[in-house]
C-alpha cells in the first residue's frame, strides 16, 4: 500500500506565522536586509513630507531593488508579483506588497541617493574584511539602451522627411482652399492632418537642432586635435631642420554630417558596435574592480563606444574614494584604453599602469611566453617604462589577471542574472540604474565571500 504525506490546504496555522522563520539563515535575502538597514538612508528618509497616508519605508522599497536586481528581476511589475510569488522578496518586504508604480516612482526619484550608497556599502565591505586595494581592473561593457536602433534617425534622412511633411502641408492647404469646390475622400479631415504634420515637423526640427550641436561639439574637438597636430609637426621641422615626411592633417569639416543620427527614443543613447557583430542603441559600461575580492569599486556610464578617454575620468573617481578603503597601487587595462596621456595620467595618479599597447594574441608561441626581458631602458618615459614592465615575467603574470577580473563580473551580470538592457532613458538616469546594478553584485559578492 502507497504510503503519501497528508495533502491539506485549509487547516489554519496553530499559531501565526513570522516571516523569520521562512528563510534559511545563510540566504541572501538576510544578507541584503541586513545591510540595507546598516545604511544611512537620511537622505531618502527627509525627502518625505510626512503627510497623508502612510508610505512605505525607504529600506523596504530599496531592499525590494536591490534583492531584485540580484536575482535577475528588474521590472517594477515583475518584483511587485514577487512580493506575493517569491518566498525571498515576501521577507525583504516584510510580507508587504508595494504596486509597481510606488517600486518605479522610487527608483527614478532616488537614483541620485542610491548613487550615494554605493561608497557606503563599499565601506561596509572594507570593515568586513572583503575588500582590499591593490591591483585593479578597468574594463567597459556595451548595455543596450531602452531605444531601438529602428528609432535612429539621420541628418541627411531628416531632411528629406522635412521637404515631404512640407510638400504636404502644402498640399493639404490647397485643399482646404478648395474644400468648398470639391468634395474631399472620406475619414480626410484637413485640421486633424495638418496639426499631425506640424507635430512631426516640431519634433524633426528638434532632432536636427540637437544633431548640430552635437557636430558643433565634435568640430570643436576635432579642430583642438587638428592644431595640436599641426604645432607637433611643426616643432619636429624646427627640430630637425628637414620637412616632416607625409601627409600634412587635413582639417575638420564644420557641421553635421549626412550620416549623424539621433535616436527619436533615446537621444541620449548612441549606435555603438557590438558582441558578435553588427551595431545597436547601447550605452558603455565601465567598472574599475578589484583583485582580490571581484568587487567593483568605481563605475560609469558613458556615450563613447571607445574606451581611450575613459581612464582620466575614472582616476578622479578612484581619487575621492574614502582614505579608508586604501589606495589601488595597480590598474590593468586592455589595449582599447592604451595612450601615451593615459599612461602618465595613472602614473602622476601615484598608480602603476599596465595597459596593453595593442592587441594581444590568444595563443602566444612557446618562445614568446618565456622569452627574457629585454634589458631596462636609461631614462625611459612612461610609455617606456611601462612597457619594459609588461615584457617582464612579473609583469605578463600580473596582466594575465585582467581577463579573469572584470570579465567574470560583466558575465554574470548580463548572461546569469540578465541585465543586458536597461529599463530607463537618458545618461543620468541610466547612470543611476547602473550605479543600482554595481550595488546588487556587491552585494551579492560579498555575501558569497562571506559563506566561504
């Protein structure tokens, strides 16, 4: 005879239920609560006016968050189903059901102070023993933006749709003109059709005001660059007395052109070159993450498919970090931030850099991997230097370690919890959700750390 447990779901609980007693002690939800509620959170606590009816804890909305973001859920509908499906977030919400407009009304109103967090809880990870500076790895991931690629419009495209939606309006006013004389197709209203193509007009006009000011910024930079060029030239014909061999640069053309684009959902978003092939709406990730513990402790969000100018600006973030959490001694990088600036800029920051001066080979021959260092230079410049470091035994060990220190963060962030796309729109917000998602891995990692 068949021998089953009961099956019995309508006897009451003998005693009520508590919400402790529903997760394991080692989980991460514990975790993430416990250190949600070790933060400072004054910053989000005064911005209520304490009015009305009651609102829900800043604690509780950000523990909803971050645990989600931790657990591969983003979507404010989808956590505000959790609270009632998933065992984990019931306990983060202390068994409460926040709608998902309060979880997205909160994260877009508190991204500036959730930004904030992120030094507070690399703090926390320091007294804990997690994080210790020393040798840190930049690296940038391209995110997809909440925009299609479908939406970019470009200058020369722009303005063929203006010369349509004009001809048109033209059309459209003759036959109003002539709306007493000639009967007009059924289900044409005039009003409606002309204020459809004003709207389109308006909105093309500021596409393309927009994309003369971004090609009025590039000219800008460009013609620096240009006359840089040209004193560099000029100086090595003083120096040398001879005409310097090639091609003299050829100057900037001045505004837009025909081929720059703006995306009609995103204008802050920008086509950028991605994995496997081919070219989307994205915005590029960075994170500086340390060695010895997989922590991130800087990130960014910037517009520029190339990594070069992104090694100055994440110096100065590395620089205003606490005195407390130690100084990096060491920054790896690939080859996509190599310049001769960048290596002086990590140098005159008191950091060691070793920043691939191009691409290298998956598969080096046998000789190369134990060839002898060549010797020391005498008096090298930083470039120099540099190099002659990363040709030495120490110094490939050390850079080998870059592969194995950002790479695992940015795969289990986009391929094992799924953030490859973020849910908000334009730089600043994006930033914040990114500086959410840094977060939600540091926690996460530091919970793995400390259950070894």
């Amino acid at each position: 005879m068949s021998n089953f447990r009961e099956v019995d779901r309508e006897t009451g609980f003998l005693l009520p239920p508590s919400v402790n007693e529903w997760l394991p002690g080692q989980h991460l939800a514990r975790f993430v609560v416990e250190v949600v509620e070790s933060l400072d959170l004054r910053a989000m606590t005064g911005d209520y006016r304490g009015s009305g009816s009651a609102s829900y804890h800043p604690a509780v909305l950000l523990g909803i968050l971050v645990y989600g973001y931790a657990s591969g859920v983003f979507s404010s509908r989808k956590l505000e189903r959790a609270t009632y499906d998933s065992v984990a977030l019931r306990f983060v919400a202390a068994n409460q059901h926040p709608d998902h407009d309060t979880i997205a009304t909160f994260r877009r109103r508190f991204l500036k102070q959730i930004e904030d967090l992120f030094v507070q809880v690399l703090l926390l990870a320091r007294e804990m023993g997690m994080l210790k500076m020393g040798t840190v790895a930049l690296d940038g991931t391209k995110i997809h933006a909440n925009a299609s690629r479908h939406s970019a419009l470009s200058y020369e495209h722009a303005g063929k749709i203006e010369a349509q939606l004009k001809a048109e309006v033209g059309e459209l006013l003759a036959k109003a003109e002539a709306a007493d004389r000639a009967d007009l197709p059924d289900g044409l209203s005039i009003p409606d059709e002309l204020a459809r193509r004003e709207d389109r007009l308006a909105k093309l006009a500021a596409a393309q005001a927009k994309i003369e000011a971004r090609a009025k910024e590039r000219f800008a930079h460009e013609q620096a660059e240009y006359q840089a060029k040209l004193a560099a030239r000029q100086a090595r014909a003083e120096k040398t007395g001879k005409k310097p061999r090639g091609k003299p640069p050829e100057p900037p053309a001045a505004g837009p052109r025909a081929t720059d684009q703006i995306n009609l959902t995103d204008d802050e978003s920008r086509i950028m070159p991605v994995a496997g092939g081919g070219f989307d709406q994205c915005y590029n990730a960075q994170a500086a993450v340390a060695a010895d513990s997989l922590l991130v402790i800087a990130s960014d969000v910037v517009q520029a498919a190339n990594d070069k100018q992104q090694i100055e600006p994440m110096l100065d973030k590395l620089h205003v970090l606490p005195a407390a959490l130690g100084k990096p001694t060491t920054l790896l990088a690939d080859h996509g931030y190599f310049s001769a600036a960048n290596v002086t800029a990590c140098r005159s920051a008191q950091i060691e850099p070793l920043i691939a001066a191009g691409r290298q080979p998956h598969y080096p021959s046998l000789s190369d991997r134990f060839a002898e260092p060549p010797p020391a230079p005498e008096n090298p410049t930083p470039v120099a230097a540099m190099l002659h470091r990363l040709a030495t035994s120490e110094g490939k060990k050390l850079y080998a370690l870059r592969k194995q220190i950002p790479e695992p963060v940015f795969g289990i962030i986009k391929s094992a919890l799924g953030f490859r796309q973020f849910l908000l729109r334009g730089l600043d917000k994006v930033r914040g959700e990114w500086s959410l998602v840094i977060i939600a891995w540091n926690m996460k990692r530091m919970f793995a750390l400390n259950t070894r």
